[in-house]
C-alpha cells in the first residue's frame, strides 16, 4: 500500500507540472479538446474530505487526505496530525471527480483503471503525441528548432481481440543542422545538411540538451548548450479516435525520415532546422506556419533574391496558439525579429 500511496502522490505531482489550463476551466479534459463531465452531486463533492487510509502499518503516513473544495491534500499520521499539506490546481483535483470522456470508446477498460492497471509497463493515454522544441533566437544568433514524436508499443487488447498502440515512454527526436557553420554569404546556398533522429524519454525534452549529435567537428556536435527554452505539445484534433491519432502522429514521423532519407542540402532560407521541423508537423497540423518575409535589401539584392524562410521563433508562436495546444516550458508568445537582424543586415 505504501507503494501505491506513494504512486497516487507521484501522480499528483505529474498532474500539476505538465498539464496547464484555464485558470477558470472546470473541466479537467480542456486541454485535450473534449467535454468532461464532472461529477458534482453532494456526496461526490462534499465539503469534508475524500480519505484514502494507507494499510502499510510501518509508515508514518496513516491517511492521504483530498479536500476538493480547497484545491488541498493532506498526508495525515495516526493521531491525524498533518504531516504534509500542498496545493493543487483545481483541475487536477475534478479529475479525480471525472469520468473520462473517451471511457466510451474503449468498453474493455474500466474507467477507474490508470494506465489499464498497466503501472509498471503501460502509459497513460492522455494525448500525448507531437513536441515541438525551440531554442529561442537570441542576439546574434538564429535559435534552433526540432521536434518529438511519441513512440508507440502493440500491447493485447484486454478482451483479447488483436492489439493496440499505446505509448511506450519514449519519444523520436528530429533536427537538422548544416555540417558546417553557415556564413552570411551562404544564406541561399547549398550546405552540407546533417540530419539528426535520436531516440529519448518524454521527460528529456524539457530537462536536457536533446540537441547535441556528438559528432566530432559538426557544428550539432555540442548543441545548444542548453535545454530547449520552449517545448509545445501538440495534440491531435478534437473527435479524433485513438486510431486516427496514431495514423497523425505516424504521418509527422514519416515526412520527417522522409526528408533525412532525400538529404537536401541546408539553406537557411528554405531548408533550415524550422522549416524542416514546420514541414513534418503540418503533416498532421496542416495549420502551423511560421513563415517570416525576407526583404533584401542594399547592395545583398544584387546577389540575393528576396524570400521567404521559416524562424524557430515565428514557429514557436504558431506551435502554441493551435487548439489544444500545451506549452509545457516557457512562454506562449516570444519575439520574432525580422531574420536578417540576426546577421547584422
């Protein structure tokens, strides 16, 4: 039981950090596009609280205590001391009063069953499927974008007819960089592209630099130096089954090998870390456009054409305001400078 105490409270935790709505929402499923009906009968939503005894008599914790009109739990002893108090979003506190809106689609699984009672091997479904990351453009820099695809396993239907995908914890990670540091002059021309895919677990993305490939002499071969500044999750449409959002996230993972598989040289203007990451993800979010204009100018129009180009910026900002979308790091809206600023122009 102590196990289970402490998984409800790991639990409790994950609800709070990586899942934001709005602060006025009383529905828990908000982010995901779907209407979900809370229970609110007396009983269920009563003033005192929900207790949870803990049967492990070696523990110091008797009772998990849940006060959902306080937004509050409580870890009480035996004495009914508190031990430990914090405070949760309201909307982590009505998912626990909840009745998941996709129950409908799944009759094999209780809607009282986390993670198909799979804890130790399964993922919860919450819709978890594409990243996007962006190091943010600073001065005299142009920032840097990749994106995350989540990764799937087969796992036996509970009522043993075929299998189904369900995500298996880890994530693909895609980037392009050019081979070589690009020079002002080389803005339209061919560079050599060095194509990254790594495979990483979902919670790498947020706390470590997913942006280093280790190759001796490339310029990705120490990355960014730091983790991504913002990191956006993109969730498939509302109405979408569980089968048509496995086909999504499979669609933004194959124009992605796709384009390493065809090796087109890097060009920042129109083949550049962004557009390559804009690219695969209008695959499944047709929607997302952060193009930018460039207007040349003085005597660079003589050599160049005036063009359009794709910023790690301007893509970060059409990432976040897509429906449902869910900026897990960092702020929603950030500047986007016109891109030749980056380069003294």
């Amino acid at each position: 039981m102590k196990i289970k105490l402490l998984f409800l409270l790991l639990m409790l935790c994950f609800l709070e950090q990586g899942f934001a709505q709005s602060p006025n929402s009383n529905n828990p499923y908000e982010m995901f596009g779907y209407e979900g009906e809370t229970l609110k009968t007396p009983w269920e939503r009563r003033q005192h609280m929900l207790l949870i005894p803990n049967q492990d008599t070696l523990s110091k914790v008797s009772t998990l205590g849940i006060a959902p009109d306080e937004n509050k739990y409580y870890l009480f002893d035996e004495q009914g001391i508190v031990l430990q108090e914090d405070t949760l979003p309201k909307e982590t506190v009505a998912r626990f009063f909840a009745i998941d809106p996709l129950a409908s689609k799944f009759p094999w699984n209780s809607t009282y069953a986390f993670s198909e009672n799979r804890v130790i091997d399964g993922v919860e479904l919450e819709g978890l499927e594409v990243y996007l990351l962006v190091w943010k453009s600073k001065d005299g820099e142009t920032g840097h974008a990749g994106i995350a695809v989540t990764n799937y396993k087969y796992v036996e239907a509970r009522d043993g007819r075929g299998y189904k995908p369900v995500p298996n914890g880890t994530v693909t990670y895609f980037d392009l960089w050019p081979e070589a540091q690009v020079r002002d002059t080389e803005l339209q021309d061919n560079v050599i592209p060095n194509y990254n895919k790594r495979v990483l677990k979902v919670e790498d993305l947020t706390q470590i630099d997913v942006s280093v490939s280790g190759i001796p002499g490339y310029v990705s071969e120490n990355g960014e130096g730091r983790p991504a500044d913002q990191v956006i999750m993109l969730v498939s449409p509302k109405g979408k089954t569980h089968f048509e959002t496995t086909q999504l996230t499979q669609k933004v993972k194959t124009v992605a090998l796709q384009q390493i598989r065809q090796q087109e040289g890097y060009n920042a203007c129109n083949n550049n870390c962004s557009s390559f990451s804009q690219k695969s993800l209008q695959a499944g979010f047709p929607n997302i456009d952060g193009t930018q204009e460039i207007d040349i100018k003085g005597p660079l129009s003589l050599m160049y054409d005036d063009a359009k180009t794709v910023t790690p910026n301007d893509l970060s900002n059409s990432a976040a305001n897509q429906p449902g979308s869910t900026v897990l790091k960092g702020k929603k809206q950030i500047e986007a400078k016109p891109y030749l600023d980056y380069f003294g122009k």
